[in-house]
C-alpha cells in the first residue's frame, strides 16, 4: 500500500481521516490522481486499518475544464477594460495631433505620429473585439430541456459522498441565458457545496417559479420582473462567516488558499447578471448555504 500511496503510513489514526490526495502509479508507470482515507479500529482483540481509496482522473478533468473556464473569462474581461481605457487615451492623442496639423501642417514627423496613433487604436478595437467574442450566446433555454443533460456532469462535481437531489418545478417559463454559462455556474456552486461538506451532506438543487414581488428588490433597477425562475443550490455544509459572505462574490477572494481561485462565485453573478437578473446568498455557520438566482422571463415566449 504505502507503494502507491507515500503518504500512507502518515495517515492520522481513527476516526477516519479526512479525504487526502496523492499521485498513484498504475501498473504501467503512469501517474493518477486518487484520494484517500484511513480508519482504525479494533474488533476481535485486534487493530485493524481500512483505506479507501478512489480514483479521481474525472473530478480532476472537471475542475481544470472549469478553471480554464474560469481564466478565460478573466482573460476577457481585463483585456476589455485595458482596450477601453487605450482606446480612449488614443482618442484624446489623436484629436491634439489634429489640431497640431492645424498650426504646423503636414510634417512628416506629425504624418508619422497620427500614423502611429491610428495602429494603436486599431490595436485596442481588436483587443476589444477579442474582449466581445467571448463564446456567450444568450438564447432562450428552457431549464426542463437543458438541465437534465447536465445533471451527470454536476453529479461527478458532487462526488461520492455527497446526495445531490435536483428538482425542476413543472411549466417553467423560459430564460434568456447561454447552457454553457448556466452549466458553469451549476458547477461552481456544487463544486463549492462539496467542498464545505468534507464529510459529506446533501446537496439540493431547486427550480422554481419566483415570487415576482419578493425578486423585484433584487433585480438590477429594482425592476419587477413579470415572471421568472428562483434556482437555488443550497447545502448542509460549513456555512459562511458574515466577512466572508460580505466578500464571496468578489473576484479572487478565496478562503482556500492555494486551491481556490476566487472565480467561481463572480462567474455565477455574470452569469445571473447576463440573464437579466440576480445573486444572493443566505449562509448560516455551521448549519449550511444557499446561493439564489433570480431570473426574469424570457422576453417572448415562442
Ligand atoms: N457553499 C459554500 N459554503 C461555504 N462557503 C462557501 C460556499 N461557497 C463559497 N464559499 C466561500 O466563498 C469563497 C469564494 O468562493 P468562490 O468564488 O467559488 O471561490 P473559491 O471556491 O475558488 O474559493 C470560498 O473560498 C468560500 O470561503
Ligand atoms: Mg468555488
């Protein structure tokens, strides 16, 4: 055992050790992700030790698409505010260049500068079209057709030890909302729940109908929303200190250090904001979580 786990023999006895990874070796050489725990007990005058072992290639594939995702995104979204503001210093250089060709008239050092001026505002509507293509393509989905093929994906997110029950409310109306965001954030917020149930919980997945008058103090603009759908991803773990739900939709802000990248609860906001709506989240230490989306109505109804 302590072949392909090293850490083994380091293991904390009973009760059972929280779940710890290593890098096993297949017989062939190759290297794999497993996670692991040890117990030990004594039954018939003897100590015993049990370890289970799991392999977890998919959960690693998961989350890698997901912060890939994750970078992405951030990616986008500096490399736009970073067009925005060289395209507007461009602006202000290339109008005082204008009125310097007033005064002094076509020099060639002048003729050179608005040259060069000119290809770096080409540059930042590049980067700002780069910025846009980001690959969201807002249509009008219906959560009964789309959710279901997701579920086998958010139940590997879950793992082993955690119940996910998931529960689409019959006649939704449709969203304006991109699958891939939607499926993205789902994740997130599964990935989070297990991860503040390290000995496990429940996981449960609502899609209901909102209550258009209790939303509307949450829609940007304060705005009623005439019809729409609650999803809420509530679990049994950890909870939240108030400072860390005050933050939790900040970008980058994390409590795991060295493992989170911070992303995951903003990502879930654009992906609410996208959709015309909103995100909230109601946290109890010690007793669980609920993150609630709100969002309105697909504007027409085909
Ligand atoms: N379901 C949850 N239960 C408890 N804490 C959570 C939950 N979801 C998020 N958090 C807290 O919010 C922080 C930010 O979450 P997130 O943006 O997904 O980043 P990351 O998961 O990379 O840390 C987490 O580090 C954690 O402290
Ligand atoms: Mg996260």
């Amino acid at each position: 055992m302590s072949e392909i786990l090293p850490g083994f023999r380091a293991a904390p006895p009973s009760p059972p050790s929280r779940p710890a990874q290593q890098t096993g070796t297949r017989r062939d050489g190759g290297a794999f992700p497993v996670e692991y725990r040890c117990g030990r007990f004594s039954q018939t005058g003897r100590d015993w030790t049990i370890v289970v072992v799991r392999d977890i290639t998919q959960n690693k594939l998961v989350e890698d698409k997901l912060l890939q995702a994750q970078k992405m995104e951030v990616m986008g979204q500096l490399a736009g505010g970073v067009a925005h503001d060289f395209g507007n210093l461009m602006a202000v250089a290339n109008g005082n260049a204008d009125l310097l060709r007033d005064h002094i008239g076509d020099d060639w050092r002048l003729v050179n500068l608005v040259r060069a001026l000119e290809q770096g505002g080409d540059l930042s509507r590049r980067l700002l079209s780069y910025a846009r293509r980001r690959p969201i393509s807002p249509q009008q989905i219906h959560l009964s057709d789309v959710v279901p093929k997701m579920s086998g994906l958010l139940k590997q997110a879950a793992g082993s030890s955690v119940e996910l029950r998931t529960n689409i409310e019959d006649g939704l109306p449709g969203i304006d909302a991109d699958p891939g965001e939607l499926e993205n954030a789902l994740l997130n917020l599964v990935l989070n729940a297990r991860d503040a149930m390290p000995h496990g919980g429940t996981i449960a997945i609502e899609f209901a109908r909102l209550d258009p008058d209790a939303a509307a103090e949450r829609m940007p603009g304060g705005k009623r929303p005439d019809d729409g759908v609650r999803i809420t991803v509530s679990d049994t773990g950890s909870g939240m200190a108030a400072e860390v739900q005050e933050r939790a939709f900040e970008p980058f802000f994390t409590t795991r250090a060295g493992r989170g990248s911070g992303l995951g609860l903003p990502m879930v906001q654009h992906f609410a904001e996208h959709a015309g709506g909103a995100a909230f989240i109601e946290s109890v230490a010690a007793k669980g979580t609920t993150v609630h989306l709100l969002l309105p109505a697909a504007r027409r109804d085909p």
